[in-house]
C-alpha cells in the first residue's frame, strides 16, 4: 500500500514539475533585456576578443620599437682537396672548421617604421574600443525598439479583439434583422467581410509578434523555444526638454563612427611619414661576437720541421653598413601618392558620416517631439471617451439607451486607450532611436 501511495505521489509530483516547466514564461523587463543583451550577445563578444588582440600588437610592436635584432649563428665546414699543384693558399687543404657568433644590430631609420607600428597598434586598439562602442549602443537600440514594439503590437492585438468582439455582435444582430426581413442580405454579407477583415488584421499582428519576439530573443541570447513575458511601468510623465542644437552637438562629440575614421586617418598619416622615410637609405649599427676554430687533417711543413696549423680565436667585430635600394624608390612616392589619396577619401568619409548624424538626430528629435504632442492629445481623447463611456452605460441602465450604443462607446474607449498606448510606446521608440543617434550606450540623455 506504501509504494502504492509513494508511486502515485511520484507520478503527481512529476506531472506537475512538467507542467510547471511547459508553461513557465520568464518575465522581463527592458533594463534586465539589455544586461542578457550586453552579457551574451556574440556580437559583442567578438569584438571584445578583438580589442585584446589589439593589445596584444601593441605589446609585439612596443618589442620591434626598444629591442634590437639579436641572433645566434653556428656553422661547421668540412673541406676536402682534390687534387693541386703550384703554391696553394693552406685555406684550401683538408681541414674542418667551426664558427659560433652572437650578432646584435639595429637598423636606425627603422626606428621610424617601428614607431608608426607602435602607434597604428595603439590606433587599431583604439579602433577596435569604439567599434564595441558602437555595437554597444547599436545592440540597445535593437533591443529597445524591438521591446517596445512587442507591446505596441500587444496592444494592437487587444484593440482588435475588442473589435472582434464588437462586429460579431453586429454581424449576429444584421442575421437576426435578415430573418425577420428588416435588412437585405447584402447588409448581412457587408457585416461577415467586416468581421473577417479584422481577423485578417490580428492574423497578421500575430505574425509581427511572433518576428519582433523572436528577434528579441536573439539580440538577447534566449533560445527560440523559451516563453517571454515583457513587463512594462509607464513613468509618471513624459517630457524631452533638450533642443536640436544640443543633441546634435552631443552626438559630434560622442558617436563612434567619427571616432574611428578620425583613428583611421592618423593611421594612414603615420603611414604617409613611414613611406617618406624610406625614401633614404637604411643605416645598420652593430656589434658581433665571434667563436672561430680550424682544423687541419695534416701537419704543416716548414725548412725548419713539421708544426701544427690548428687554431682557435675569439673576437669582437663592430660595423657600420649603409644600403640605398634604388628600385624602391619608384615604388615608395607612389605609396606617398597612394595615402594621400586615401587620406582625402577618409576625410569625405567623416563629412558623410556628419550628414547622416545630422540627418538621424533631426528625424529621430522631430519623432520624439510629434510623439509628446500625441500623448497629450490622445489623453484628452481617453478621458472623453472615458466621460462618454459612463453616459452611455448610466442611459442603458435606465433604459433610455441601447446594448448598441454600449458597444459603441466601449469600442471608442478601447481605441482611444490603444491609442494612447501607441503614442506612449512610439514616444519610447523615437526616444530609444534618438539615443543611438546620439551615441548613448546607456543611461538618460545629458
């Protein structure tokens, strides 16, 4: 009887942990999308690993910059005579030889190539910092406006419900007139397309929900199959204080695509001076020190005996070389050319992206302030539709109003909430889009 009651208790238990588990929906709100957005988004995850890596080029370039060439050279030689005749030099007889060196040099000129390296390296770095700036800001716009328009979609969902809920009432009340041949047929077929349309219409919203929900999930690394619930506190109020002036001022200053074409152009300017020094020729100073040791397969011979020719010799050696390649010259004004050429186009570049800065903060500040004159007009349209709401339901409850004139007015109430809704949450989009447009990764508008 005991197991009976355990396996039945078993059984339950884990009936409910699946239906738990079936139906469980995480709850989220903007703030706690944007933290998952920024911790698994692999997008930004890329970029982070490139930024280190451009640490590291920094290190391997600070290395070239202070260190000089340094190598160690060991050779062994064995020599065998074939045959000679007449006074031969004794480098030419039998013997085996080793030499060991340890040579350190330093191309002066290089210094200026080695520099540039060092500060491209810094720039790349840089580079790679404000292109995660700007997947940063990119990622929360994305993720806003896709937060917002879920529930904008919501909303529209229940819009039309309500409505649907209204046209069916309509389309029974138009057959229950045909049958007592108050109306044509026609009016009851105009009633049915009215109905199916709007069907139509949430069909469609569905389908916008499921896209926007699904990217959602993806900007913020959920899988597909999770259940997502979006949380949402309208503020208290709703005001944009800033002028034009001083958004447009603020994103010159903070976007990053501006930022990169201006590392970008002194990268190339570095170039420019890298291709110009070496126009002159190269200047090597170094230092070697030499293990050197011969050894003979016979003895030497002399007026005065035999004698041994083997010997060992240590030695320093220091020089100075200088090399000019001519066939390069050719070659380095036209890379000259080349970044000059390039510098101009970067310059272009910065001009166009001022444009389109300027032309995003326009239309995004001009959606913000369009959208506040909405709220404040659709609230007064709520509360109108509120008032006459009441009336309607206070005439029918003393029977001197119809359940249609209800109806009505309860459709009326419910559009004018969707569209105070609508206008709240394009206030939050045009916001959301403005902000980017600004380069605000995160926090309210300065």
């Amino acid at each position: 009887m005991k197991k009976v009651i355990f396996l039945l208790l078993f059984f339950l238990c884990s009936f409910l942990c699946l239906e738990f588990s079936i139906g469980y929906a995480i709850q989220l709100d903007l703030k706690t999308c944007i933290q998952m957005g920024l911790k698994y988004n692999p997008k930004l995850k890329a970029d982070l690993y490139t930024e280190l890596s451009r640490s590291e080029d920094i290190k391997t370039a600070l290395i070239n910059l202070l260190l000089p060439d340094m190598s160690i050279n060991r050779s062994h030689q064995k020599l065998m005579s074939v045959g000679s005749s007449g006074a031969v030099n004794e480098d030419y007889l039998d013997q085996t030889s080793d030499l060991t060196s340890f040579d350190i040099s330093k191309d002066i000129l290089s210094l200026f190539s080695n520099l540039s390296e060092y500060h491209r390296a810094k720039l790349e770095k840089k580079i790679a910092e404000y292109q995660k700036r700007l997947t940063t800001i990119e990622l929360i716009k994305d993720i806003s406006t896709t937060f917002y328009n879920i529930l904008k979609v919501d909303e529209d969902i229940k819009s039309l419900n309500d409505a649907i809920v209204h046209l069916r009432v309509n389309f029974d009340y138009a057959k229950a007139l045909f049958n007592k041949r108050l109306i044509s047929y026609t009016d009851v077929l105009n009633a049915k397309v009215d109905l199916e349309d709007v069907k139509q219409k949430l069909s469609i919203e569905k389908n916008k929900k499921n896209y926007f929900t699904n990217f959602l999930k993806t900007l913020i690394g959920l899988s597909p199959d999770e259940k997502i619930t979006l949380r949402y506190k309208k503020p208290k109020a709703y005001t944009f204080e800033k002028s034009y002036e001083e958004c447009l001022s603020y994103a010159f200053k903070h976007r990053p695509e501006i930022s990169i074409l201006e590392f970008r152009r002194k990268i190339y300017e570095d170039e420019r001076k890298t291709w110009l020094s070496r126009i002159l020729p190269s200047l090597r100073v170094g230092i070697n020190y030499n293990e050197y040791s011969r050894d003979y397969a016979e003895l030497g011979r002399s007026m005065f005996g035999y004698y041994d020719r083997d010997f060992d010799i240590s030695y320093w050696n220091s020089y100075v070389s200088m090399k000019w390649e001519l066939n390069s010259l050719p070659r380095n004004f036209f890379q000259i050319k080349r970044t000059k050429f390039v510098i101009k186009a970067i310059d272009k570049r910065i001009e166009d992206s001022k444009n389109t800065i300027r032309n995003e903060v326009r239309t995004y500040y001009l959606s913000v302030k369009e959208a506040l004159k909405r709220i404040t007009t659709t609230k007064i349209a709520l509360k109108a539709a509120e008032e006459n709401y009441k009336q309607a339901e206070e005439k029918f409850r003393l029977l001197i109003g119809s359940i249609s004139e209800v109806l009505e007015a309860q459709e009326r109430l419910t559009r004018a909430r969707a569209n105070y809704s609508q206008a709240i949450l394009d206030f939050q989009i045009s916001l959301a889009n403005l902000k980017y447009a600004m380069g605000i990764r995160k926090g309210e508008i300065p």
